[in-house]
C-alpha cells in the first residue's frame, strides 16, 4: 500500500496538465513573500499524505500559495492560528495527529488512521482553481483513494471538496439520487459503496476569524467521524 502511494506522490509531484496553475506556482516559488525570501520554495504540485492504512479521508481545496505551494505539505506552513493548526487541532482531539505545530514537512508531524489531500493539487490563483483544473486533478483523487483500501469516511473542507468526494462515490457506483447537499455537519451515507461523506466549512480565515467556523464546530465534526469509524 505504502510503495504503491509513493508512485502516486511520484506522478502527482511531476504533473503539467494544468499550464495556468504551473505557472503561477513557479511564480510564486520565484518572487516569494518577504518573509520566506531566504526559503526555498516547493513550487509543485502537492501530494496527499498521511497514514496509509488509513480509515478516514480529509479532502482540502488547494495548497496555499505560500503554505503548501511553499513547504510541500497540504495544511502546513500557513502561520500561527491559521488553517493548518486550526485543522490539526481539530483532528488531534479526536486522535487523528499527533501534534497541531505544521510549520514544515519536517516538524514531526503526523497523521493515524487519518490521510489529507486536495482536490486541486497546485496553490490557485485567488484561491480558486477552474472546474477544468479540479477535473485535471481527479485523477490524482481517484489513484489515491483506490490505494487507500480502507477508507470508510471521508471528511470534505467545504463546497468545493465535497463535490469532489461526490465525484468519487459516483466513480465507485453511487447514482446521487437525490445529490446529497453540502451542509457543515451534513452526513451522507453512501449504500453503493459503503463510505460516508461528511461535510464541513473550510478552517480558512475567512470563516475562522468571523466565527463561522469555531474550533468546537470543528472538532465535533472530526468527533463524529471517529464514531463513524467505530
């Protein structure tokens, strides 16, 4: 299972197929932000990581242009407070990770029974990747989720993420009929495939710093994957 994630890693940190996201990340990697001027950006696309015998699923938007884009790990490197720890903190409570610190790929972090990616695996411009650039990527989705053999439930950071794990369950033989709508806490059980999709607003600053999104709706959301999981 491990050996076959690393040639997916292999083939997702060395794809092309979306010019527009390439070149904006090879841009950012360049110019960088005043801060990490003395970094060396990642500037690739980013892979999911985590435990691969993993029985839940996190399913983020994108990397941050000067997070992940930078540090080369999804939720890692976006500042004090900011999504990653908001996330891990969450996750930690419910015996996901290990620790919330996610400043580098080196910072010791780690996930159990838990594995993240994104549905689009190049920071974005604008945070906003195009439709065409979400189906370029679901490729990536869909080699990562068939290795992960034992995912029962997936948890999905927002609109975006959430219809991609629907394009997932459809993939795997569920009709959507109704299609499940996105709701924070909404709970979709799939009897075609067995899975249940979560969903959950996105720990972006946005929705964290006006109170959208606490940290208590948060973890109640990874408490309740857990129990799922049970």
């Amino acid at each position: 299972m491990a050996d076959r994630l690393a040639h997916i890693t292999h083939d997702i940190i060395n794809c092309e197929r979306c010019p527009r996201l390439r070149t904006y990340c090879r841009q950012v990697a360049r110019e960088k932000r005043a801060a990490f001027r003395h970094e060396t950006y990642w500037g690739r696309p980013v892979p999911g990581f985590g435990d691969p015998r993993a029985r839940l699923l996190v399913v983020g938007l994108a990397p941050a242009a000067h997070g992940g884009n930078r540090t080369g790990r999804v939720f890692t490197g976006d500042g004090r407070g900011a999504s990653g720890e908001f996330l891990f903190a969450a996750m930690k409570a419910a015996g996901f990770a290990n620790q919330i610190t996610c400043d580098h790929i080196d910072d010791g972090l780690t996930l159990e029974d838990a594995y993240i990616l994104a549905a689009a695996r190049c920071a974005p411009p604008g945070n906003r990747p195009l439709p065409s650039e979400i189906r370029n990527c679901q490729i990536h989705f869909d080699r990562e989720l068939d290795a992960l053999t034992r995912v029962r439930v997936m948890v999905a950071l927002g609109g975006i993420a959430w219809d991609a794990a629907l394009v997932q369950l459809k993939r795997l033989g569920d009709d959507l009929k109704p299609r499940p709508k996105f709701g924070h806490g909404a709970v979709y059980f799939s009897p075609a495939t067995g899975l249940r999709l979560i969903g959950a607003y996105h720990p972006s600053r946005q929705n964290t710093h006006t109170g959208r999104l606490t940290p208590t709706m948060l973890a109640d959301v990874f408490k309740t994957a857990r129990n799922l999981i049970r």
